[in-house]
C-alpha cells in the first residue's frame, strides 16, 4: 500500500514537470478579458433587468 502511494506522488511530480505555466504577460492579458467580460455581461444584465422591473410596473399598475 505504501509503495503505491509513493508511486502515485512520484507520478505527480513527473506529471507536474511538463505542465506548461503561463507566462505573466498572458496571465495578465487572461486577466483583463475575464474583468471587461465579467463588466459587459453585468452592463447588459443591468439593463435587462431594470427594463423588466420598469415594463411589469407598467403593466401591473
């Protein structure tokens, strides 16, 4: 049992190795389209949702 939970992290170790980290210019540019898609998304679930609440006030009054 011990031997194979040794193999195992010997493994993920060799595994790690050839994982490929991005770079802090790409990590940065990731990181700018997740903020301004993150902000257009909430602009425009903004404005759906204050032309809902306005049109069923309209209705139901």
């Amino acid at each position: 049992m011990i031997e194979r939970v040794k193999n195992f992290f010997n493994e993920v170790k060799i595994e790690t190795k050839k994982v490929n980290y991005p770079t802090k210019e790409e990590l940065i540019g990731s990181v700018w389209v997740v903020l301004i898609t993150v902000f257009i998304i909430a602009f425009f679930l903004g404005i759906v949702d204050f032309s809902l609440s306005s049109l069923l006030k309209l209705i139901f009054r």
